[in-house]
DNA sequence: ACTGGGGACTAGAGCGCTCTAGTATTTCCC
DNA sequence: GGGAAATACTAGAGCGCTCTAGTCCCCAGT
C-alpha cells in the first residue's frame, strides 16, 4: 500500500516526454556538457521548469559513481566553526563540489556525525577543530581524503590546514610586553584543538622577552564559563597586569568576571583574545584579539580536499598549510599603568 | 580512465560472497527486518565488520523510493537554532528517520539551504526560523510536508511549532510590573519570526496593567549590535526602570553598552531576554529571560513532520503546537528603586 | 502418506540517474 | 562528389541498493 498520496516525483523521463527528446539528452542538458544544440537545451529547460523539476542527487551519484561530495564535520556550537563552513559553502562553489554537513554536539558525538557522512560516500572530509583521537583520523585518511582544520596534528596520513597559533599566541605577548606588561598570564584551552600550540607559543614568547619566570598558565577551556573560572582563580592569587586567552568566548568570560568584580579592563588588566569571533567585536566588548582566517583556512582546506581527491591515493602525503594570523587591536589592552 | 586508485567501495556483494550468502539476504540483515536466522545474521555481521563495510546511502534510498530523510534548515549563526538542531537529532534517533542538514547564512541564503535539500529527496522539510515569504512556504508546502518552527504562520499548508510567544512577553513584563515597573520600554527585532508576536505580548500586558500611554517600542533588531544601537537611544530619550529585549543576544549587547555608560543593571535599569540562550546563563552575564523550550519544540517538529508523511496529503492541515515559554529569573532585574 | 504452512533463503526487476557506444545528419575540404 | 570530422541525438547497460515473487525444506496435522 501506497500511503502517501501525493504525486510520484518528477523523474527525468517525464522532463524528457514533454521535451521530446531522449532521457539521455536530459542528462546532458542538466549536466552542462556539450552534446545538446540551444535550441534544445532551451527546450529541455522550459519543460523541467514547468515540471518542477529538480534532479535526483542520490540517483545522480549513484550513477555517476561519484559522490562529488565532501563531508564537513563541525561543531554545531561553535561559532569559529560555523565562520568555516559557511567559507566552505563559498569556496565550494567554485569547485563543482557540494558540501554535506554533519554536526557534532555534546549530544551527538564527531564519530557519529562521520559516520553519517560516510554513509553518503563523501569523496573527502574536511574536518573542523577535531576531538577525534590522531588513531582514529589516521584510520579514516586510509578510506578517504582527510583535511584537518585547526588542528595541529603531526601525521602523514591527512592534510592539515590551521593557523601559526604558535606565532598567533607569540604576537598578543608581544603586543602586550610592547605595551610594558611583564607579568602576563595565560588562561589555556586544555586539550582543545590548538591549545597546545598557543600554550608553547606563549611560553617561547615569555622566554625570548626574559619573562621566563613568570610566565604562568592557568586552566581554562573553550567557553565562557572556562573564563569566568579562571577570573576567580586569577583574582585569588597575585594580580597580573595582563591576560591571554585561549579563544575570545573564554576572555569574554573572562573580562565580565573580572569586571563584575570591579576590576577596571583595561585600566587595571589588559586583555587579549583569540578567533576575532563575533563577540570580539561588539563594540561594548571591544576586544583584542588574535584573527584567523576563516576564509583562508576554508579555501585551502577545500583545495587539499579535492586536490586529493583528483590525485588519487598517490599524491603528496600529509602536507600542511599554516595560515598566518593577525593581531586585532581594540580596546581590552592598554600600557601598562 | 580512472585517476583515482583507491580501492573501490566495498559493496553488499562482497560481503554476501564473503558470508557466502545472497545479496538479498545482506539487505534483509542490514534492513533488520525478519528473514534471516540469528547465525546467518551474525555471519553477515561477521563479514561486513571485517570489511569495514557500511550501506550506501544514497543506494538504499534510491532503492526503497524512499528517502528516510528529514530536511533541517538552520540558521549557522544562531545560537537557539543550533539548539533545536540539536534536539532534533535527538528526535530523530527514535523515529528512524535522518536528518539533512541546509545551513542558510549571510553568505547563503534559505532558497539555496532548501533547493539543496530537495535534491536529496527529503520527504518532509523542518524550517527553522525561516525568513522565507509565506507564499515561498507556502508554494514548498505543495511538494511536500513543511513544518515551520518557531515562527507565527497563519497557514493552511504547514504546520507550525512555536513558543507562545504573545505569552512570553507578556510574562517579561507582568514579571517587571510585579517588581514595581511602570517605564518599561520593549526593543523589538523588526521582521525576525516572533518579533510580532512579542511586540503584541509587549503591547497587551501594558494595556491589560493599566500602562498603555506608557508603552514604548524601540527599534531593535537580533544581535548584539542592533542591542548596543538600541542602548543608545535608550539612555538618549527619558529613561525606563526595565527593557524587555527581543532576544538574548540583543539584550547582552544592550546590557554592556548601558553598563559601559556607567547604568548599574538591576540597580538603575531592569532587563529581561528571550530564549534562554547560552549566554544568558553565564555568571557573569545572569540574564532574567524567558526560557523557550528547544527539545519540545524539536520533538514536536519532528512528531508533525513524520506524521504528515504517514499520513499522506490527505491528513489535517495547518496543524499548530503552541509550547508555553518559561520565566527565568536571574540577575538583570529588581524591585524598582 | 499427503497436504499445508511457515521459516530461510534467492532471483531478478526496478529506483532515477550517468555515460559509453553507437546512429543519423550536417559541414567541410580537396 | 566522396570521405573525414564534427554535431545532435538515442539506446541501453550499469551504479548499489530494495523488495516482490518466488524456491526449497522441514515439520505439524489429519
């Protein structure tokens, strides 16, 4: 029994009896490949139009046996992430590639979102600030193209597209040592995607400036919360003149916790964040902070994926492109008073 | 010629050759429907697992004419649409349908989320937030079922899930009148889906109190910069005791802009949010808001959308779940000084 | 002993496309 | 005017599944 009533899908055949031509002619007009005059393609056009008709995609790939697909795993939280993807969407689109989405959440893991993903025969993946374990994305770049985004990894398995979160986090020391701060602490992200990196690029900082000794890291995390935890435990020992951040939401934590206590910001604490995410920017937050490149890090991340996709399994292993960031002054930073 | 020289897919008949069965019988176990003795089952479970061998998607669909698919059309920037995204996997789960993601942003607009979508043959499409036109909703709702979240549609074509927001408002306000307001001024999001809504909620409570000549709508908008634009004029007019914001996002961003201009919140000015959003439940932020219920809303979505599938076109039209919003009292509001 | 029924399994025809191999028809160039 | 080459089009075999209509075999009932 047939339950749904409503009318059977438009197949290319109905396009193809209303335009008098073959299926195959169809075909051709819809894949934009020579083979149909003008005329016809017109023809062929007007009757799908009239139709409604739009092509299958399962069947479309199914055929071609290619899946012209690359899988994105995001977070669906994350507002970094959300920047890539829709840079991916826009790379894409000169690529002749679609994107199939698939998110992770705290209710929802990343291998389950990859799993989905894979079910659909993505030809790459392109994955965005990963938690998966090196083991395991070494064993899904067996079966397909892996770019990583944002994540340093050491591997020859899959491609890498991320920040110099190195030299990212060398720059708001920098910025901040040439403002006078000495005493300059680091409030980390843990085993976040990065993090390590610009924990080591923190570190080298404070040591080529002679600050060795006093450097000192505090446990954050990604999100508000992290920062508003570390205020507490920052405002507890001896005061810093100034702070780094793992990302902006954990300095936006940050700087209402350290300004709900009264701390003037940057009068008594300067400030720096990381992303140049939204919130960086609102004029009431105005904070400074360490940009990366969305745009550049979809773009390149797009170009690997399908460039791997094109060389096949013999191309060039695990090659790595490290997009510079930039330091975005604003008003969470101050000379040293 | 073949550039790509990874090996092929591993289809259903390599695992059948290899459990020595049919190809039939791999489907039979795969589908999980009745045919197959627990050994047999078990055996082509054996091989499938040794081949790292999943269905593909696109296949199965095509193969079962149907697509099992739920479309979702989010918003990637918002923060409460990553929510009900959220809470719609959850849904899913359960119901044995998946879900296909179409991220609308800035760059992308919801026509490209949806044509995208229905070239996967989704059976039923879930608006999240639209700012499509009706007519545009209302011609989709013609191919096949669209249920609308979160936004106020008077319709016969879709269904509509949404948080009675006229109630919602009017909650924000009778909360600040119980706590002695009279000047409470509402900054509203403009065309957003609910802003109407609570504009009239807004507009009712006032008169309902006795407050009418007092009632104030000031241009506003959904993100933190149309809040702080907002604050502006705000503190440039006579001064109100309490705001209601249209969302969150808005209010925080009234919230740091007003604090910035030396105004203690609650203490010189009362503000409430809407959506409960991250955001207002940081520590640092504390935002009385009112609470929408994204996994009743998601679940609820996700019943009509199945359920209008079973039941074909012939099943009850413009069906309308109206879920109550919730007042969370936090910090931004006080008895009035 | 014969029938009937049910469980386990298979053959094979789709699903809506793509794409190779082909058939007409026209054009072009000595 | 005849062959080559290009252009416009079609036939039909897949792609990897699903699912209907079987086949086969074993056992209960009479």
């Amino acid at each position: 029994m047939r339950s749904n009533n409503r009318p059977p899908a438009v197949t290319m055949a109905d396009v193809a009896a209303r335009a008098g031509v073959s299926r195959a002619l169809v075909s051709i007009v819809f894949r934009g490949v020579p083979g149909a005059s003008p005329e016809t393609r017109q023809r062929v056009m007007a009757a799908a139009e009239q139709l409604s008709y739009r092509p299958d995609q399962r069947a479309r790939l199914l055929g071609s046996n290619r899946s012209r697909t690359v899988g994105v795993v995001f977070g669906l939280h994350h507002e970094f992430h959300a920047e890539v993807v829709e840079a991916l969407f826009g790379a894409a689109e000169t690529t002749g590639y679609d994107l199939a989405l698939g998110a992770a959440a705290p209710t929802r893991d990343e291998a389950r979102a990859v799993q989905s993903l894979l079910g659909y025969r993505c030809e790459a993946l392109v994955l965005i600030g990963p938690t998966l374990s090196q083991a395991a994305i070494e064993e899904l770049a067996e079966r397909l193209p892996v770019v990583v985004v944002a994540r340093a990894l050491r591997t020859q398995a899959a491609d890498v597209v991320r920040t110099d979160d190195f030299a990212g986090a060398r720059a708001a020391v920098e910025h901040l040592a040439g403002l006078g701060h000495q005493s300059i602490v680091h409030v980390d992200g843990g085993r976040s995607p990065g993090a390590a990196e610009r924990r080591r690029g923190y570190r080298a900082a404070m040591s080529a400036l002679g600050l060795e000794s006093r450097a000192v890291v505090i446990p954050g995390g990604l999100t508000e919360e992290d920062g508003e935890r570390a205020a507490a435990e920052l405002l507890a020992g001896t005061r810093p003149t100034a702070v780094t951040a793992f990302n902006d939401h954990c300095a936006s934590g940050l700087l209402a916790a350290v300004r709900a206590q009264e701390v003037s910001v940057p009068g008594g604490l300067s400030l720096v964040g990381y992303d140049d995410s939204h919130v960086a920017g609102l004029s009431s937050v105005a904070l400074t902070t360490i940009a990366q490149d969305a745009t550049r890090l979809a773009s390149s991340a797009l170009e690997l994926a399908v460039g791997r996709v094109a060389e096949g399994a013999d191309c060039a292993a695990g090659r790595e492109v490290v997009v510079p960031p930039r330091l975005v002054v604003r008003r969470t930073t101050a000379r040293v008073g």
